[in-house]
C-alpha cells in the first residue's frame, strides 16, 4: 500500500540551528501515530515542516505525501492535497468571525465558492453539534478571549469541516481540562482517527490523551530524532521509566 506520508532523511534548521537531525517516519492510510518526546526535541518542529513553515529550512531530506515530493511545496497547497496542522497555541484574529474564518479555508481547500456556499452553513452546523459548540460560537472573533479548551475546539471544528486526509495535532491536549479532552477527543476519532482511508499524526506530552484516541503507534522524538518506536504500551513504558530509558531502535 502507498504511504500516505513518508519522511525521509529529514534534516531542518531555524536560524542556522539544527534541530531535525535525520528523522525517518511513514504513516500509511488508516493508521494514527503518536510523537510523544521532551521539550525542545523538535515535535512542534516536525509539525510546522511538514505543513511547509516558511521559518524552517530543510537542508537534507524528503517529504513524499501519497507518493508525490512535497518537500518544496507551499503551505496552502499542501492544504488542498489534504493536509491539515492543529496548532499548539492558535492565534487570535480580532474582527474575523468563526463563520467567517471557516468558510474562507473551505472555499481556498474546494476551489469552488458556489459549493462552498451552498454546504457551509449545513455542514458547519453538523460539525458543532459533534463537538458540543453552541451555534452562537461562529459568530464569535477567532480565538478571541478564548479558553484554551475553546481554541482547541475551533482547532478540531476546522478539521472537521475541511476533512483532510492527514491530520497532523500538535499537543492538541494542552490546557484541556478532562471534559473538553474527552469532547475534543471525541471527535478526532469521529472525524479521522477511525477512518481506513486517513491518517493521523498525534504530538503530546502525556499519556492521558492516548487512552482517548488511541495510536497504532508510538514514536519517542529525542534531540532530533526518533529514538524508539512501539505500540501503544510505549506509552506506559514512557510514563514509568521517563525518555532518558528510551533505547535507539529501528522506526
């Protein structure tokens, strides 16, 4: 079967510092992989490369999505071949409703504002009723005096209603008290994680998440690299014995 993502050799810098230093990670269609890893291993690095940050330089290294090199391509075309990046900590934007926001990416992914108009309003419905959203959320400013388990709720609302084939999550857990982890988690499974024909890269910290959305994989990233790859008791492995114990292994 074609990978859906395949990471070769992937060497990146920010501001003459290497970060990426060889990493190695395929992700095939209907598999959900975890990045879990310490602060300042290059997760959020990874993430924001892989949607094609225009800080980052890739000084060695390939990219292939469903086969095709996409290591040079721009942001917004990797978005219409599919893939999708959840921010850490989204960015708020004064004067721009939810409604707004969301429509304007729909029409960017489809190509087609007459289609994008004509679903909108009935598919944006549908995706907050999944994610427990009150209507009256789209006619707010986005991320605007948002809670943290808002933003990260608007984060999975995108998701949802531009149905992309990868979904790539970074630390979409973090400042998630246990009801909104388990609504948000709710519907990354609904939307991607349960699906053959998508994939889903997951980047966290802690276990807690993972017993919502559970991985076929897991992947320590440590200075780097990745240093181990299991199933899902990696996790627990980790919880135990801490990232210093994680062994190099063949990903």
């Amino acid at each position: 079967m074609l990978a859906l993502l395949e990471v070769k050799d992937l060497h990146v810098e920010i501001d003459g510092k290497a970060i990426l230093k060889g990493l190695n990670l395929t992700i095939k269609k209907g598999e959900v992989h975890a990045i879990m890893g310490p602060n300042g291993s290059g997760k959020s690095t990874l993430s924001n490369v892989l949607m094609g940050h225009p800080s980052y330089t890739i000084t060695q290294g390939t990219i292939l999505f469903e086969g095709e090199d996409i290591t040079t391509l721009a942001v917004n075309e990797r978005a219409k071949k599919g893939m999708f990046l959840a921010f850490q900590y989204p960015t708020a934007i004064p004067g721009v409703t939810v409604a707004n926001f969301v429509r304007t990416a729909l029409k960017a992914i489809l190509g087609d504002e007459k289609q994008a108009v004509k679903t909108f309003r009935k598919l944006l419905k549908e995706k907050m009723a999944l994610l427990k959203m009150d209507i009256k959320f789209a006619t707010r400013y986005v991320n605007d005096g948002f809670s943290g388990g808002e933003k990260k709720r608007l984060e999975i609302l995108q998701m949802a209603v531009l149905n992309p084939k990868l979904s790539i999550l970074d630390e979409t857990d973090s400042g998630l008290d246990i009801d909104a982890l388990r609504i948000v988690s709710e519907g990354i499974n609904t939307i991607a994680a349960n699906s053959d024909e998508k994939g889903v890269l997951l980047i966290t910290h802690y276990q807690r998440m993972l017993d919502y959305v559970k991985p076929n994989f897991i992947h320590v990233l440590q200075d780097g690299v990745i240093t181990k790859s299991g199933g899902p008791e990696l996790a627990l492995e980790l919880e135990q014995t801490g990232y210093l114990a994680a062994e190099t292994a063949t990903a």
